[in-house]
C-alpha cells in the first residue's frame, strides 16, 4: 500500500512531467533517482500520462487520440487527419 505522503510526491513528479519533452529517465534521474525502476510509480504514471510518439510531449490521458498503430495526442492525430 503506497502511503498518501508517496502518492503526493508521485503525483507533484506527474505534474511536473507532463508538458514536456524530458525523457523519462533523466527526468527521474534528477527529481526521484529510487523510482527508476519501481513499478508501482511506473504503473501510476501510466495511468495518469503518456509520450506521444510523435510529438514526444507527456500528456494527459484524456489527450490521447484513438488509434490502433501508435500512441499519440490529439493534436498529432489531427495533424495525420489533414
């Protein structure tokens, strides 16, 4: 069971990722180095953003365009649309 304390912390690092292009692991590199690896923290920020694939933005998941081939925003998605 993560503690509330811990899920503030993971969910201030979402936060603080999401709108930008930094790679995850550099990001984690210098913000939280233990949860590199630690899969209940990769789990949760599945389940909160995502890279685009074509952008490389994290968004939001409610940002994210329906599509079998790849992840991608809705902004991309309406890019390929045109």
């Amino acid at each position: 069971m993560v503690s509330n304390a811990e899920l503030d912390r993971w969910n201030k690092l979402i936060y603080d990722l999401q709108g930008t292009c930094e790679g995850l692991e550099s990001f984690l590199e210098r913000e939280a180095e233990d949860l590199i690896d630690y899969m209940p923290f990769l789990e949760y920020l599945d389940q909160h953003i995502f890279l685009c694939e074509s952008c490389g933005w994290w968004c939001e998941l409610s940002e994210m365009a329906i599509t079998e081939e790849v992840c991608i925003c809705d902004q991309c998605y309406s890019y390929q649309e045109e």
